[in-house]
C-alpha cells in the first residue's frame, strides 16, 4: 500500500502535466464546438433547402466515423496528403470539435423542437414577432431541456481525448503509457489515470446537478 | 352595423385534405358568435385562419378592412386579435403577472408601471389578484385559462377567439371560465367563441354557426338554432349532445 502511494507521487507530476492537456483539449474542442452547433442547429432549422440539406449530412457523416479514425485520418491522411505535420494538439480539437459539434446541434435543435408548438402560437397570436419569441419564450425553455444531454457531452468528449493519444498528444492517457514503458506498473499507474478521469466527471456531474436544481422554477432569466 | 370580420369563399387543406370547403360568413362589432360542430369539423381550423396561424389555399378574409393573407405587419395586425387556446398555452418560464405584461412592454405599447397596473386590473377582473407572483404550473386548469384570457387582454384587443376554451378543463371548473367570458360578452366585447359547451352558446352568443365536414351547415340564432334547426345533420348532432344520457 505505502508502495502504491509512492509510485503516485513519483508519477503524479507527469500524469498532472498530462491531465491538463486533456481539460485544455476537451475544453477547448467543446468552447468551438458549442459555437459550431449553434451555427449548425440554426441551418436545421431554417427554411432554406440548402442549409438543411447541409445539416443533415454533416451530422450523418460526423456520426458515423469513429473519433479514432478521423484523427488519424486528419493527423496522418490529411497531413500526408497535404504534406504537413499536424501538431497532435491542434489535430485532436480539430477532430473533437467536428465530433461535439454534430451531438451539440442535434441537442440544440431537438430542445427546440421539444418545446411545445403551442407555446410559440400563443407568443405570435400576441403580436410577438419570430426572433422576440424565440428569444423570451423557446430558448429559455428549450435550455432547460437541453442541460442535461449538454453537459452528457461534455463528459463524452472529455473521455474522447484519450482517444487521441493514438496520434501521440501528450495528454493524461499517453502520459500514462509512457511511464509504463518506463517502470513496468501498468496495475498502478492506469489506476492513477482512471482515477484522474472520474474525479475530473463526478466534478463536472455535481455541477450538472447544481445548474439543473437552479434552472428548475423556470427562472432561467 | 360595423362588419369587423369577414369572409368569404374561404378555402382550406391540409395536403390533399380540403378541411374547409367555401365557408362565408361575417362577424360584426360587438357580436358574440359561437361555433359548434363536431370534432374534425374545421371549427378550430377556421377560427386559426382569422389570425394568419394558419395559411388558407383560396378565398377572402378580412379583418377591420384589412386582408388577412395581404397584411404586411402581421405582428401589428395580431395585436389587435386576441386568442385563447384549448390547453392554455401560459409560458412556464414566466410568473402570472410576467405572462400578462410580456407582451405590451415587449412591443412598446406599455411601460413596466403601466404593464403592472394592467396586469393588476386585469387579475382582479379574473378574480386571482393574489396569484400575480407564482408561476403557471401551480395553478389549476380553470385558474390558467383564466390568465391565459387576461393575458390576451392586457393587449386591449378588439377580437377575441376562443379555441374550445373550456374543453381541457375538469368539469368543475368550466364555470369560471365561462363567467370571466360571459362578463367579457356583456362589456361588448366582439368574440367568436368555438366551442362545445352549448348553455354557453345558447345563452351568450348572439348567432351560433354550426360546421360539419368543413362546411357551415346552419347559421342562426341561438333561439332557432337549438330549438328549431332545420338541417338534418343539425338536428342529428344536437339531439345526441343534448341528450348524452338516453341513446
């Protein structure tokens, strides 16, 4: 035991220094990608074809490849093709924030649409116009519907950035690969990372909890 | 008298379901005119094309002179129509007294002060001043839709239409909504009331229009109408409202 406590301390620099590149690339890919969704959850919504059309098959295309696979793709494919070598960092929030973007909007536009339509017909029947209605009656609303799934995402994408260790960001799940090529003590050291993880989400949970309990009676403004 | 409502040759679908089949008819200041008919009708329908909440394939509506489907301020043109809805439709996210001021301060026509005071005015016409501060959800169904008519009022319309006001409501409290509506008749409101309550249509409403099928079978008095209908299909559907209990 007093073992296991010590090898912590002598891996917990490294792993510190990791664990921060992975809330700096989680919180990063989800500031673009929040902004990304809006954009995106907009064009579902317009009345234009284009736009919807667009819409459709980014999230299709987003949907279905793997986090995996597209940063590889980008990091190796892209960067081979073009002749440049990606930085990892900047690769992984590229591909994270394509990721993200494609739930966020569909969170977006689905707490929209979950508002009730009656809800809308009554702020029009008032003479309130499109942009006042949605923004002092369904946006309010819709946010309440969208905070839990929101902040299910960010919870995903946090996860998601081990991924990306497969294109050598030096991020808490890589870090820990390197000390482990080094000591030999798998048994610890990916404890101390799963360990790192689950503090970071339960943290990030409890604030969920905190904004939802707010947000109950409807005083969201 | 003053026609403020008018239509005709009015013609509505959904896809290749024509819901409203050339239906005419006017509405003039000060009327109260009920609607009745049975479920599928058009009668919520046809009530949602006075406003433009619902786009109509063929014919003329008119509202104080000025063609529906021709408006250019459509948000101004609503102002002056109030609505109420079948399920209410208060916004949660509002108290009582928010939901009534929203949208005259919003659009200008009222500041705060004046708002509030209106909103007081009108809560105390509704009979719930001391529910000014709390949110919808705490109400019942008769409280709602009785804010839900004075939210509509705080814009001093000069319609008001009514989408089966009482329809949603547990039987004890249809009367107190009928009330706030029978009060409002008396101070010479102009309202077309669709609905299924027929004491209310017998004894408020100056003419009564029967639908079926998305056509106006019968329009009359509510004396002829409900005790001499001339039509079959009236005759059919009243008998069986009337008397639920001994088919």
């Amino acid at each position: 035991m007093n073992d296991y406590f010590s090898l912590l301390l002598e891996c917990l620099p490294s792993l510190l220094d990791g664990l921060q590149t992975t809330v700096i690339m989680a919180a990063a890919s989800l500031v673009l990608a929040f902004v990304l969704g809006l954009i995106l959850a907009i064009f579902s919504l317009s009345k234009i074809k284009i736009l919807t059309v667009f819409y459709t098959v980014y999230v299709y295309i987003v949907r279905g490849i793997p986090v995996m696979i597209f940063g590889l793709f980008l990091f190796f494919g892209v960067g081979a093709l073009l002749n440049i070598k990606f930085n990892p960092l900047l690769a992984s929030i590229i591909t994270l924030t394509i990721n993200a973007s494609a739930y966020l909007a569909e969170i977006f536009r689905g707490g929209i649409k979950a508002v009730d339509i009656g809800q809308v017909e009554a702020a029009r029947s008032l003479g309130l116009g499109y942009f006042r209605t949605m923004a002092l009656v369904i946006i309010p609303q819709a946010v309440k519907i969208m905070i839990p799934p929101i902040i299910n995402q960010f919870i995903t994408t946090l996860k998601d950035t081990s991924i990306l260790s497969v294109i050598s960001v030096r991020e808490l799940t890589m870090n820990s690969q390197i000390i482990i090529a080094r000591n030999y003590r798998p048994f610890e050291v990916y404890s101390y990372a799963a360990a790192m993880y689950l503090i970071i989400i339960i943290i990030l949970s409890l604030f969920a909890k905190y904004i939802e309990r707010r947000l109950q009676h409807g005083k969201s403004n | 008298m003053e026609k403020v409502i008018e239509v005709r040759n009015l013609h509505k679908s959904f896809g290749s379901l024509e819901v409203l089949k050339d239906i005419s008819f006017n509405v003039e200041k000060g009327e109260v005119l009920c609607i009745i008919g049975p479920s599928g009708s058009g009668k919520s329908t046809l009530l949602r094309c006075l406003n433009r909440l619902e786009e109509i394939q063929a014919g003329d509506i008119e509202v104080f002179s000025t063609n529906v489907t021709k408006v250019k301020n459509i948000n101004k043109f609503r102002e002056k129509i109030g609505m109420v809805f079948q399920l209410f439709n208060l916004f949660p996210n509002y108290t009582v007294a928010q939901n009534i001021m929203l949208a005259p301060v919003q659009l200008g026509l009222m500041n705060k002060k004046q708002a509030d005071a209106k909103a007081v005015e009108l809560l105390q016409k509704v009979g719930l001043e001391e529910k000014k501060d709390v949110y919808p959800e705490t109400l019942s169904g008769g409280q709602k839709q009785r804010i839900a008519i004075a939210r509509a009022l705080a814009m001093n319309p000069q319609i008001m239409l009514f989408d089966e006001p009482t329809s949603a409501l547990d039987p004890e409290m249809v009367g107190e909504v009928l009330k706030v509506m029978r009060s409002l008749a008396d101070s010479g409101m102009t309202m077309v009331v669709v609905t299924h309550e027929m004491n209310f249509a017998r004894e408020v409403a100056n003419r009564v229009i029967f639908m079926a099928d998305g056509y106006i079978v019968e329009e009359d008095s509510p004396k002829k109408l409900f005790t001499n209908p001339s039509n079959k299909r009236t005759q059919a559907f009243l008998s069986s409202v009337l008397k639920p209990l001994e088919s």
